[in-house]
C-alpha cells in the first residue's frame, strides 16, 4: 500500500507552497514554467448543470447483501439476492438506506443539482410491490428482491430534499416476461405511475442494468443480443406513450474500452447490441471501472490494480481510454447522441480498500476533469453512501475525502469547458472551466501526481487558492489549505474558503491538488 508520511520539516515546506510562496521542496524540472492565461482560454464546450451526480443502489433502498466491507468481521450469509455465479462470501446484508436521515440530506442537497440514479446489478430483478399491505417474505418466482411502496416513496423524497432528478433502471429477470420470454412493461408502469402519484418524476432511464453482463446480472439464460434488441423495441414504445418526458438512456455498457472485458463467449458487447437495435437512445449511456477491486480477484491479475498504481499515468488515464472506446461506438451507431457515464468508481465489486482514501481523490477528480474536456454531459458517482467507494461512510454518514473534493467541484467548476492549453509535464494535469456564479470568471483544477516533486506554473494574474494535501495518502483525513477538513456541530459544512495568491510563480506540492479561481479574469467565452 502507498503511504506517504510528512515529517515536520516538509510540512512546512508544504504550507509555504499553499499559501502561493515558492518553498524549498524541489520545484518541476522544467527550467520555465508553463505560462496560464486564464483570461484568453477559449471555450470548447458545455457540460449538464447536474455533470456531478451519484449512484444509490437499489439493493440500498430495499435492504440486501451488497459488497461485504473489508472491515467486516461478520461470518459468510447465504442467500440468492447477489448477481449470478458469484461467491455468497464477497457480500453481506445491509438495512435499507435511511433516505430520511438529516445529515445524508444535507450533504447530498450540498452536491445538487444532481441526478441520483437508483439501479445497479440487483435492479434488474427487483419486485416492485405495489401495495400498502406488508410486502412477501420472499420474491415472487422469476425475481430476487422486494421493493415496497414506501422504500421507493424514499426515493422520491430524497431526490425532492436534495435537489435531485431520478434515474433509474427496470426489472427484466425472468418474472417480467411474457410466455414467449419478451419482456413486458407491466412492473414498468407500475413504478411510473405510483412515481407521479407521491409527487415524482423519472427523469431518465436506462431499460437494464449492464446488458454486456446479462446473465450475471438476472437476464434469462441464454440471453443475448437480438433478445436485448426484440426487448428495446418494446421498451421505447411503452416509455415513449407512457412517460414522453423521460429521456431513454443506453445501451449503458460495461466492460469495454479497459481491461475488464466481458466473457467472450457471450455475444452482448455493446458493437453487436448496437448492430441490432439501431439508433433508439436519447442518450449514449455508458459505465466505467479501471479494474476490479481485490474481492473479484479471480478474474485475473490483469483485471485488478494495486495503490502502488494509483498515480500513475496508466491508471489516471482509464477513464479517458473507456470514453474513446464508447464515444467511437456512439459515433458509429448513434451519432450527435450526448454521452453520460452512467455509473462509475475506483473500482468494480465495491472498491478497493484505499477507495475511501484521499489517494483516490487523484482519479476522481482527473476523471471528471478529463470527461468534461471530452464533452461527456455527466458522470455518476458510485456511491452516495455504500461499501468502500461511497463518498460518504456507510454507517456514519461522514464524508470521505472524495466528498470534499466533489463539494468544491461543485463550489467552482461551472457549465462552460475552457481549453487550459499544453502542458509539457505529463504528472501535472491541469483543467480549465468557467467559475461558477462568477460572470468572467475562471476556474483552474491543477493535479500534481508527482508524489515526490513540486511542479510550478506561471499565472499572470491573482487568484484564489484551494489546495486539497493530506499527510497520509491512504488516510481519511483531506486537509484543505492546511486545514483538516470536518463537519462541524449540527453537522454544518465548513467554510471552504480560498486563499489569495499574486500572480506569477504558483507552486504545488507533491502529491496535490489545487483549484485556483480568477474571479475577475473577464474571460469573454464565461460572460454569458
């Protein structure tokens, strides 16, 4: 495991760098830095107000067994509620989800407007139990769980509190089909009219969960491309009469692009899923992990990574690889569609476990940057609060270091995509926006992955700086500007106040990762 320990000397050095002042810490090995001009950065597009959103799993909101914690000492549970063909002892039984709980509202109303998709391998084979009486022990025959009117009731009022839209998935196990084995929308419709009744609206939707994975994921055996096709066909008909608004999103892949590959045995990769069903999405839907955590090891050393990794240019560079994968098949059989990365985290199979340590900060934030450079609309975070990739902890509520970091992307980084310019050093990855709520104003994400050297750049003007540091990358605790970062009482959010810098010289630590705002840049393409 990377661990990175700062004595007294460097932390020193390391706050003199925060405060904009050029320290002793070896500077980039460049003999010039490289000149930012945020006043004349041209714009290269638009992103979604709601770029940064989140994933609740579904098995969250009904209660089941999810990825089972590292920390767990629970024994192995039993049970048929966990996608196909995995071991009972990679999971373990959640509680549903308090959807009510006043800290989980505040912080996620904190990250709006977003959307909060509710879908995930287990959706795929949910029982939505449209009825006050108390819900079946047991799943009828051809699904695995049980939603209940007053579980997905959550659903509507937290996105309501939170300032959040809804994307979901639908059932498609066996239990949802007709004699013949086609799908049908009666679970469907069912779940869109009781959402209207309790003051909800589906936003988007995307027909299954990961049809690359069907098996796996609760599709009848067997299941396969042309199967996906007949299925969306009447998908689209229904969704089209029965909720217009609702934007259709697909074919929401998985597996592609990186080295999680799907069994080549089965035909669903997402080239033949398209060859079928033509041009029916709204949207170009796609998921992304740059590997597997350890629990899903079997898959194959090449399928996993190690936090050794986790700053390198291989590993930051994953996400950038899966968009041009999907982007290329968008381009091909659903060209001038948006794209949204629909679900995505360090890693497949829960996390591994220095996903809720500041080292994956790094990816992050680099993802989000890089997507929105690349013009995907938005990126949804897996999860809100569950299993060790969540943003916030799963029994406490309490952030984790990649909330911080989404708190001030929120903060900072408006709708409008800058282009920053080259940058000759391959470890410092820098990412224009406009600022947000700033008329002109100028928003810079600036990443050092260098986690022995400072690297500089040359900024002619003044601004504000927020620096993310923590003096143990595989740690919980982020500092901001070198402050610990924490909710203080009734769980208020701290202050995130920048801090000023002149211009010139700017200097980031090793193993950093600031975001400097030029309010008053009067950059022409942010005025609007």
């Amino acid at each position: 495991m990377m661990s990175r320990k700062i004595n007294a000397g460097l932390l020193a050095s390391v706050a003199l760098i925060v405060f904009g002042v050029v320290s002793c810490v070896a500077a980039s090995p460049a003999s010039t830095p490289t000149v930012m001009k945020p006043a004349k950065m041209p714009r290269t597009g638009t992103i979604s107000e709601r770029f940064q959103s989140y994933n609740i799993e579904m098995v969250e909101v009904t209660g089941g067994r999810f990825w089972k914690p590292y920390a767990s000492t629970k024994a192995t549970e039993t049970g048929d509620n966990q996608p196909s063909g995995m071991s009972a002892s990679l999971y373990e039984y959640r509680k549903p989800i308090d959807l009510y709980n006043a800290r989980l509202r505040k912080l996620a109303a904190a990250l709006g407007p977003a959307y909060v998709r509710v879908s995930g391998t287990w959706a795929n084979s949910t029982y939505f139990w449209n009825s006050d009486d108390p819900a079946p022990a047991t799943a009828p025959s051809g699904f695995k769980g049980v939603l209940t009117r007053d579980e997905w009731k959550g659903v509507v009022d937290f996105a309501n509190a939170t300032d959040s839209k809804i994307v979901t998935s639908f059932a498609i196990s066996p239990g949802t089909r007709d004699a013949k084995g086609v799908w049908t929308p009666a679970q469907a419709t069912q779940i869109l009219d009781y959402t209207k009744a309790v003051g909800g609206s589906i936003a988007a939707a995307e027909f299954m969960n990961e049809p690359t994975m069907p098996e796996m994921g609760g599709a009848p055996k067997g299941y396969n491309a042309a199967a996906f096709g007949r299925d969306i066909t009447v998908f689209r008909a229904f969704a089209k009469n029965a909720a217009p608004d609702m934007l259709i999103l697909g074919p929401g892949a998985v597996g592609e692009g990186t080295l999680i590959i799907p069994d080549p045995a089965h035909e669903m990769k997402t080239d033949a899923i398209l060859s079928v069903t033509g041009p029916v999405f709204d949207v170009f839907s796609y998921h992304t992990y740059g590997a597997v955590s350890s629990r899903c090891a079997s898959m194959g050393p090449d399928a996993t990574t190690s936090s050794s990794a986790a700053l390198s240019e291989n590993w930051l560079s994953r996400g950038d690889q899966s968009e041009q994968y999907y982007a290329a098949l968008r381009d091909r059989f659903e060209p001038g569609k948006p794209m949204w990365l629909t679900e995505t985290a360090q890693a497949a199979c829960g996390g591994d476990r220095w996903a809720s340590t500041f080292l994956d900060t790094f990816r992050y934030l680099n993802q989000l940057g890089d997507l929105a450079r690349r013009g995907v609309q938005v990126h949804m975070y897996n999860t809100l609060a569950a299993s060790d990739y969540g943003l916030l902890d799963e029994k406490t509520y309490e952030p984790r270091p990649n909330y911080w970091a989404a708190l001030l992307w929120r903060r900072l980084m408006g709708t409008t995509v800058l282009d920053p310019g080259s940058s000759p050093d391959t470890d410092l990855h820098v990412y224009a926006q406009c600022l947000r709520n700033h008329p002109g104003g100028v928003s810079l994400l600036v990443i050092n992955a260098d986690d022995k050297q400072a690297r500089s750049l040359n900024v002619p003007a003044s601004s504000e700086r927020y620096t993310l540091t923590a003096q143990n990358l595989t740690g919980k605790q982020v500092q901001l500007n070198g402050n610990d970062l924490k909710l203080g009482a009734d769980d208020t959010l701290p202050a995130l106040n920048g801090v000023a810098i002149h211009s010139g010289q700017v200097t980031f630590a090793p193993a950093s990762i600031t975001f400097l705002a030029f309010p008053h840049a009067d950059n022409a393409s942010c005025l609007k």
